[in-house]
C-alpha cells in the first residue's frame, strides 16, 4: 500500500510540472517558456511573500469605492455646474479615486497617459527579467517578493482604473474633435495605453487570479471567474463614463446607458461559482452596484432634460445604498440558510442530490457554503463526490472539490485522486492545465518521503557537488604548488560550479520545502563546499525537526484556508493511518553512525570556526566608512539640495513671471464681456419680439461659458454675474506691486 502510494504520488508530480514535459526532447515556443517562467515567479513570490491581509482589507474598501464614485458621474462638467458647493462635495468624495478634478484633466491628460505608459511598460521589463532570473538562479534578493505583492495588490489595482479613466476621456475628446494635442500624438497615446491596459487584465485574470489556495487578495473570491468580472467591471465602467464625460451630447448619453447595464451586469459575477468569500464585502459590492444603477438611471434623465442636478442626488444615493445593504444581507442570509437545508436533505438522503441540486453552479454555491459554515456533508467530501459523478466533465466541480481538499494537509491522497481524474475525463484548457501544475506543486511541497523523482534529483545533484569538491581539491593544491598562471581560470570554474550548486538546491528545496532529505543534502553542501557552520548548524536543526514529524515551514494552503473559513476545523477526524504513518516515519533510512562520527569530527573545528569568523566580521576599515560618508554628504549637498533649491527658486520665479499674465487674461475677459453684455442685452430685447426679427439661430452643443443653458435672459444673467465677479481681479491689479515703476507705468495705462 505505502508503495502504491508513493508510485502515485511521484507519478502524479510528475506529470504536473510543465518543464519537465516530453523531458525536453520537443523545445518550447519563447511565449510558452516565458509563460511557465512567470508562472513559476508568481508561485514563488506568493509562497514566500507576507501575507498583506491589512493591504488587502484596505483596497477592498478601495475597489469597492472604485464601484461607487464613477455613479457620480464626476467627469461630467455640465451636470454639476449649477451647484458650486454639491461640486465641492462630491470633489471630496470621489477625487481620492480620480486624482484630478475634472477643471484640470484636460490639461493633466497626456502627462497621466504617458506616467501610466511608462509604469506599465517598467512593470512589463521587470517582471520578464526576474522570471528569467529566477528560472536560471532560484534566488531573488529578499525585499523582490514582497515589492511585486505589494505592487499587485495595491498600486496595480490604482494605476488601472486610472488608465481605463483616461484613456476613455481621450477618445471622448478625439469623437467630439476637442483633442488637447495634435492627432497623431492622440493616436499613439491611445493604441499603447490601451494595449498595456489589455496586457495587464490579462496577466491579472489569468496569472494573478488562478490559485489552488484560498490566496489573500483584495475582495478575495473562490474562483478566478468571480475575481475577474468584478475587475473587469470596474474598469469597464470606469472606461465608458471616461468616453461619456469628454463627448458630444448624443454618445453621453449612450455611453451612459451602456455603463448602467454594466452595473446590473455586476450581480451575476458577484455570485459566479461561489463568489466572495467574504459576508460584508459581498453585502458592500451588491449595494455598490444597486446604487450606481439607479443613480446612472438618474442621471440619464438628467442628460435627457438637459439641466443641472442638485444635493438631492447624493442624499437619494446614500439612502438608497444602506437600504440596498441591509436587503443584500437578509436576502444574502436566506438563500444561505436554504443551502444548509439542502444539506441536511442530501446528508438524510444522497438520492437527494438529483432533484436539489440541478447545476455546477447550484452547487458550487452550496458547497461554499457548506464549508463557510463547517457542515459535515461537506466536511466528509460525500457532496463533492456526488457532483463529480452527476457531472464528470465539469471543471468547476472538481476544481471546487480541488481547492477545499487542498487546504488539509492530510488529503493529499485525495487530491492526487482528483487530479489523476481530471486527466482521465480528459478536461481540457489553461484553466485545467495550471490547476494541475499548481496541484502537482502541491503534493511536492508536503511530501515527507524519498520519491523515485526525488531520489533522482538528488542523485544528480550530488554528481555536480561531488565534481564542485574535486575542483575545490583542485585550487587547494595549485595554493599549495604555488601554480599562479592557473589559479584565475581554476577559481573561476569553481566558483561557477558552486553558483550553479546553490540554484540547483534552491529549485528542490522550493519545490520540496518540508522534506529532510532535501535539508540533509543541502546542509552537507553548505559545511562541506561553502563552510558555512552557521547556516550548518540552523539546517541540521531543521532537518531533526523534520524527521520527528515537524515542519519547519508553513504549509501556506492550510493557513489560508483556515484564515479564509475560520469555522473550518483544524485537522479532519478522517485521516488516513498511511498518511500518519508517513510523517511519523522513522530514522531507518538515515545512516545514523556516520551523522553522530560527522558531528563529533566537526565540534573542534566548528569552535575555532566561529572564532576567527567573529573576529573577521568584527575588523572595521576607518577609510571606508569615512568615504562613505563623504559621498553621502556630496550627494546630499551638492546634488540634492542643489536640485531642491533649483526647483522651488524655479517656481517663485515662475510665479512672479505668470502672475501679471492672469491680468492680461482679466483685462483681455472684461474687454469681451462689455461686447457680449451689449450683444446678448440686444437679444433678449429681441427675443421678446419676435415679429420683428426673422432668423433663428442655432445652439450650440457645448454653453459652458454662457451658463450652460439656451435661454437667453439666463445667459445674460450668467454674463452680468461673471462681469461682476471681474471687479475683484481689478482689486488685485491695482494693488499688485505698488511702486514698481513698471507697474506704476501699466496702472497709469489702463486705469487713466
């Protein structure tokens, strides 16, 4: 039995790992290689990446204002500009999510594309480079995961919608012929934006988003599937009200109405194959999209009746929001409590399931919450297994019945099943393909044995050590033969040889992460090829923790799926005795005499070891740290403050520069009011007759300068109000600079 097992579970890693299919004899395309590269990275950065879950509640409360500030319709200058102090409001309410407030996008748009452009394309080099790096070294420095998590998590998730804004913004102005720059510099800034929006969703949706795990992440999900419409949700709505904000008055309206289907749209994808797994979130997401399609709703009236709105909108929004959460949660609560009636009927009577249970997605959501409430028909996989054979070919069946099993450690049996089955029913696609890696990848992590493939890797691997000592042997006897013209290129191979030992125990002991052989071997190498008796002695600490049946590294997918459904139990009571008896295996397989001759040999030398390399660590050089500081006084006095003084001389000089043309501007407005105030007094004395005047003329789209109305005794007033608020900025030309002789000159000009 324990060797059947072993040959499956070998068998089984085996096939899962995509490098080492067809065993190299067909090479890969760059795009696969590269794929699997970055596959590998993501696996590993988030294996040994801090968990972020503080990160991860904030932008959760982040996305979901992602979802309510675009109702508000921010962009849209005309709907707002009757009300100065709602304006103000709703500045403090959405600018956070937006960045720039809508007077300045137009100006501020190229710099964001092009700030975007660059990050994006940054991001692309970077993660490429440390793929290949990882792939060829095993290694990464130490703050690299934690960078590009936190990146993912957060800043990612900012920089996106901000592109999905913007460039949304500059086609509406490339379609209503507003553009702010010449064409062809449109043109480009629109393809690459859009094609790095593109790139990064579907490195998200399908890189970012596929994990075997419970793996935390902001508005966590069970399936990609439900992460990924809630994230393409978004940034589509933010996308269209971009196009809508920046346009003509017809496709304003379109795009409107398109934006608020998307957010009846985002229900189905909030409940997608189990969808969130956290209560209060889900509650938020389906008030947020409740609310942002009745406001859309609203707000296309608006459109239609071509007038302002006022504070009433944000109070009908808000009332409307609590009342849509507090409907979400009982509604939420009901069909959860007809789930666990399910349940009950199906663990009376399996027979049951048929009749109750008519679809994989039916199921999937039962199943969660089954497990979100830690129900016994779930807990013994007796639910999961009768979907996996009411519907053998469903990927979300055995996906689901994958990803639960995956977070106890003492299933792996099980799991190495279910994965074998999925190759038998011959399911098929990247979804399929990954989640067998990530299973295979798994198994690997919690394997406590020496495997046939295990056996294997580590018999190669001490051919190349055993090599790597001989050259070692080999510069040892040219310092003793005093053989300089040799030396360098000896050197050399070694240390290249020990480069490449060191990748090579990096890979396994990544993939075998709690496996004592593992540990032995590398401990030998450290104190054998590198002498390091620190490192020694902490590895060989863990490997007598390991063959004692204690782990020394966290199974991750345990403690997520704990931390994910805390009602979960810790172990199960169904553990099989084969699993038991492979942890609490004993030291028959360890040569025990030669570890306890290796460790008395190696006391006296480990003492005086520690000794000397004390005393090394301890030498201190005055020279160096002394040019260290002078280097650090150079770049901070010469180049630095230099910068920072240029800079702010800059802008006070710029300042005093720009602040005479402001008058020019007034000077020049209040010349064209006195024209327009006569014109428009014309008008509207004309209006009132009109038998006398036989023209009609046309209105224009855009009337943000005359008040945004076509009435024209309105406009009028809007004129006076405007020439009256003129007397102000004449104030402040009067009193700027008083005694300058140039500006005496000026005054003297204008106001005589």
């Amino acid at each position: 039995m324990d060797n059947s097992s072993e040959t499956s579970r070998s068998s089984f890693s085996n096939m899962g790992s995509q490098s080492s299919k067809y065993q190299g004899i067909i090479e890969k395309s760059f795009f696969k290689k590269t794929r699997n590269e970055v596959f590998f990275l993501f696996s590993y950065l988030y294996s040994v990446a801090p968990n972020f879950y503080w990160l991860h509640t904030i932008f959760s409360i982040y996305r979901i204002w992602q979802l309510i500030a675009p109702a508000f319709c921010y962009g849209f200058i005309n709907l707002w500009k009757g009300n100065p102090t709602f304006q103000q409001i709703i500045n403090i309410l959405v600018l956070p999510v937006y960045l720039i407030p809508p007077s300045k996008r137009e100006g501020a748009l190229l710099y964001v594309l092009v700030i975007f452009i660059v990050l994006m394309v940054t991001l692309i080099f970077i993660i490429l480079g440390v793929g290949r790096s990882f792939h060829a070294n095993a290694k990464l420095p130490k703050s690299m995961p934690s960078i590009i998590v936190f990146f993912f998590g957060s800043i990612g998730f900012i920089i996106e919608f901000l592109g999905a804004i913007y460039s949304g913004e500059l086609i509406g102005h490339i379609i209503s012929d507003t553009i702010p720059f010449s064409l062809p510099v449109c043109c480009i800034m629109l393809v690459l934006t859009l094609v790095l929006f593109l790139a990064y969703a579907y490195f998200y949706c399908d890189v970012i988003s596929i994990s075997l795990t419970f793996q935390p992440n902001s508005l966590q999900t069970v399936t990609n599937k439900s992460q990924t419409g809630i994230f393409l949700i978004t940034n589509l709505i933010a996308f269209f009200l971009g196009i809508a904000s920046a346009t003509t008055r017809l496709v304003t309206r379109i795009f409107t109405i398109i934006s608020m289907v998307l957010y009846g749209c985002g229900f189905f994808f909030v409940f997608l194959d189990g969808g969130l797994t956290n209560f209060v979130q889900t509650i938020c997401i389906c008030a947020s999209l409740a609310s942002g399609f009745l406001g859309l709703a609203i707000i296309i009236v608006f459109l239609f009746s071509q007038t302002t709105i006022s504070e009433v909108y944000l109070i009908i929004y808000v009332v409307f929001w609590l009342i849509a959460a507090i409907v979400s949660s009982f509604v939420i609560n009901h069909i959860k409590k007809k789930h666990l009636e399910v349940l009950d009927r199906i663990m009376d009577d399996e027979s049951e399931f048929q009749h109750l249970v008519k679809s994989p997605a039916k199921y999937a959501r039962v199943l969660v919450t089954g497990f979100e409430q830690s129900h016994p028909q779930c807990l013994n996989w007796n639910f999961c297994r009768l979907a996996t054979v009411q519907w053998p070919n469903s990927i979300i069946s055995w996906y689901l019945y994958a990803k639960f099993t995956a977070i106890y450690p003492e299933e792996t049996m099980q799991l190495i099943c279910i994965g074998k089955s999925m190759k038998q029913h011959k399911l098929k696609g990247g979804f399929v393909r990954q989640t067998i890696d990530q299973m295979a990848s798994l198994i690997r992590q919690r394997e406590p044995n020496l495997s046939r493939l295990l056996q294997n890797k580590l018999g190669s691997i001490n051919k190349d050590v055993q090599s790597t000592k001989h050259k070692l042997r080999n510069v040892w006897d040219m310092i003793i033969q005093s053989n300089i013209g040799e030396m360098e290129i000896a050197i050399s191979k070694t240390y290249t040889s020990i480069e490449k030992n060191e990748a090579e125990f990096s890979h396994l002991l990544r993939q075998y992460p709690n496996n004592r052989f593992v540990f032995r071997a590398y401990s030998r190498f450290l104190v054998e090829v590198q002498a390091d008796y620190k490192k020694y002695e902490v590895w060989e600490q863990s490997t007598k923790l390991l063959a004692r049946g204690m782990e020394c590294n966290e199974d991750q997918a345990h403690e997520h799926g704990l931390h994910t459904y805390p009602l979960l139990p810790t172990y199960l009571k169904t553990t099989s005795s084969s699993n038991s008896k492979m942890v609490m295996e004993s030291f028959e397989d360890v040569s025990t005499n030669n570890e306890l001759t290796f460790h008395d040999s190696m006391e006296t030398s480990m003492d005086n070891f520690f000794t000397i390399e004390d005393m090394i660590d301890d030498i201190r050089i005055p020279s160096i740290k002394k040019t260290i500081c002078v280097r650090l006084f150079l770049l901070f006095v010469c180049v630095i403050c230099t910068i920072v003084a240029g800079i702010l001389f800059d802008n006070f000089y710029l300042r005093q520069l720009t602040e005479p043309l402001e008058f020019v501007y007034t000077l020049s407005y209040m010349r064209s009011m006195i024209f327009h105030l006569t014109g428009y007094s014309i008008q509207t004395v004309l209006d009132k007759m009109p038998d006398k005047v036989h023209r009609t003329f046309k209105d224009l789209d855009n009337l943000i300068y005359l008040g945004s109305t076509t009435k024209t005794h309105e406009q009028l007033l809007h004129l006076v109000k405007e020439a009256s608020s003129l007397s102000n900025d004449i104030v402040k030309i009067q009193n700027f600079q008083k005694g300058d002789p140039l500006m005496d000159k000026a005054r003297s000009l204008i106001f005589t």
